[in-house]
C-alpha cells in the first residue's frame, strides 16, 4: 500500500460516528470569524469558500453553513462552495446531505457547490480563486505510508522509536508543506486558510499526544492478532497508522522557509476538546455505551487504511479480522473504560496569501 486511505467509513457511518470532529469543529468558530474579518478581500465581490477533506459531510456543511453566515454579513455578493476529498470519499452520501435538511442550500439557495475529488497534497481548484479555505480534522493524515518503516511493536507517533519516528516526521513535514504550497496556489491574494488537526506539545519527554491513548489501545488490538500469527509480522512491521499530530513549530516551519513568501501566519495554536464519549460516560456512567460508542467513533476513521495496510494480509480474510478487531477494541474499553483517554490536543493553523 502506498496511499494513505480511502476515506472514511460511508453509507452514513462515520457522519453517525464523528461527533469528536463536529466537536473539533464548533472549538474553532471563534478562529472562523476571525479569518472571516481577515480577509483582505473586496466585501462586495463573490466569494469561494473550499472546505479540504469533507467526507460525507456533516460536519463540512456545519462549518460551511458557519463560513457563509459570516460572509453574508460582509455583504459578499453570492458564493461557491467547493468540497475535497479523495476520489473515493463517499460522494453520494455528502451528496444527499447536501440536499437534505441539514444543508446550507436551505439558507443560501443560490449557492453554487462545486466537488473536487482529488488529493489535497496536490493543488484540486484553478490559482487564485478560493477566498476562504477551511479544513477539519483532516490535514493530519499522510499522504502516504513513510517509507522503508520496520516498527513491529508500535503504530503511532507517540510511540515509535526514535529512528522510526524521524521516517514519520519526515514523511508528515513534506506532507505538510506540499498541502500549504496547493493552498497557496488556490488562494486569492489575501485570501485566508483555516486548517484544524491533531496536534501535540512537543515536550521533550513525555509529550503530550493527541489520540496517544486510543492509538495505544488499537496497537495492543493488533498486536495480538499478531502474537496469535493472524496478521504476518512483516506486514505489521512496514505499517504505522498514518496520521501524525503536529508541534506548534512542525506546523509554522514552511511560513518562516519554503512558503514565507506566500503565506502569512496569522495564528497558530493548541487547544484541548473534550471527548464526547468520555463526556457521556462520566454523565451517565454507562460502560457498555461508551465502549461501542468510542470503538464505532475509531471504527469511522481508521478501517480504510487498516484494511487495505494490514487485514486484508490476515489468515482468516479481511472482513473477519476487521470485525473481530473493533470487537476486541470494544471488550478492551468495556473492561478498562478508563485506560485509554482520547487527551485531545487540537492545532490550529490559520494563513493568509501574501498580495
Ligand atoms: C476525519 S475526516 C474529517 C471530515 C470532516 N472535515 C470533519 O471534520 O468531520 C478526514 C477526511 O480527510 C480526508 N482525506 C484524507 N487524506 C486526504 C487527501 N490526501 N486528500 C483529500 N482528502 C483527504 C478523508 O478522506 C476524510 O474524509
């Protein structure tokens, strides 16, 4: 495997499962209305808000229905909404959502919203056309497994050895940099771009993580399948699940190097969200809701590439490993519902396009 992943579970899954997201998403409003007041743009003119890594939708259209509030408020004279994400996003279901009662189209009928199906570490609309960029919860996954990876026992930044983690945060820097070098092309001068993902402080030791927790539970997950000879040890050993947290610092390099030309750094900054299943769990109290509720929620996100990077090596076949997989992750967190916190760190990067 050389991709990434193929999107997030569809057929309405991970909208059903992603609430940690719409909750990543409503912490960044108040960052919306400020790159909304930081657009150096003409109030009068249309506008083009992009939204990168939309999936099913969502939560896309929240932020979008939030963006284009703002922007009427700013007088914009009618807008383009374009939604990104891989070829093989769940098209039809944002699709549906789009004509459903959740939709912005309601709002602002005379909408025009227009499907990029293309990666975004490669420029997916014309130069200089997009206002108002926006990104949740997305910019964190690679574009690719790093190359020439042999970790057999870890899965994750957090816990990678130290050789292995500099192939992951080789691979996530020149991720990074080719998403903002597209954006930059995009962008209108002056336009702005708001990006949220997962972060970490950076601490020399122990750093603190996004997801380290959940990530710790999905590796002892495979690595008894491994242990048991269900999942070949090689091929565990080449994978490393390909989402990385970034430091303040990993996320301004390109605006001080490559991009300083550019791009602008209007802000950059951590802040912690609260797991929603954690929240319900101390509300109510009830275990086995929690343990399916986080287990679904980790099930939306991460089956494609576990799928196609490691289960579909498996003895017993690619559905069976999966299923039994997220059942084993759900009895792990039913038995020790407290071991394996989600400890959120949210990073968000906001730019604007240099006149
Ligand atoms: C966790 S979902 C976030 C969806 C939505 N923005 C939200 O906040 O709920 C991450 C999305 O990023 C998309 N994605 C991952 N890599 C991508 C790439 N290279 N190009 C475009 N989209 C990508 C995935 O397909 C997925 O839909």
């Amino acid at each position: 495997m050389t991709g990434a992943t193929e999107g997030m579970k569809g057929g309405g899954y991970y909208d059903a499962n992603s609430s940690f997201q719409a909750k990543v998403a409503a912490s960044g409003d108040a960052l919306l209305e400020q790159a909304v007041a930081a657009l150096a743009v003409p109030a009068d003119a249309p506008v083009t808000v992009a939204d990168y890594g939309s999936s099913e939708g969502r939560n896309s259209i929240a932020t979008v229905t939030t963006a284009l509030s703002l922007l009427s408020a700013r007088r914009a004279a009618g807008f383009a909404v374009l939604h990104n994400d891989l070829p093989t996003n769940d098209w039809r279901g944002l699709a549906a959502n789009l004509a459903g009662p959740g939709s912005y189209l309601w709002r602002f009928p005379d909408t025009r919203t227009l499907f990029a199906p293309r990666s975004f570490f490669e420029p997916v609309t014309l130069p200089a056309t997009v206002t108002l960029g926006t990104s949740g919860s997305s910019a964190h996954w690679l574009s690719r497994q790093p190359a020439g990876l042999d970790m057999p026992r870890s899965l994750y930044r957090s816990d990678a050895p130290p050789d292995q983690r500099a192939k992951i945060l080789s691979q996530a820097a020149a991720d990074w940099e080719a998403f903002l070098a597209a954006r930059a092309e995009e962008l209108q001068p002056g336009g702005v771009l708001l990006v949220q993902m997962l972060g970490t402080d950076g601490a020399p030791d122990p750093a603190r993580v996004s997801a380290a927790g959940l990530l710790k539970l999905m590796n002892s997950c495979a690595l008894a399948l491994v242990d048991e000879g269900e999942i070949p040890a090689d091929v565990y050993a080449r994978y490393a699940f390909p989402v990385v947290p970034r430091t303040v610092d990993e996320a301004t390099a390109p605006m001080t190097g490559s991009l300083a030309d550019r791009l602008d750094l209007l802000h950059c900054g951590l802040n912690d969200v609260t797991s929603p299943y954690e929240a319900a769990l101390a509300r109510t109290g009830d275990v086995a809701a929690f343990a399916r509720d986080y287990a679904a929620f980790t099930r939306a996100f991460s089956e494609s590439s576990l799928r196609d990077g490691v289960f579909r090596f498996a003895k017993a076949g690619v559905d069976v490993v999966t299923d039994r997989f997220y059942a084993m992750m759900q009895d792990a967190l039913a038995a020790r519902p407290e071991a394996y916190p989600f400890e959120d760190l949210t990073l968000s990067v906001m730019v604007r396009r240099r006149r």
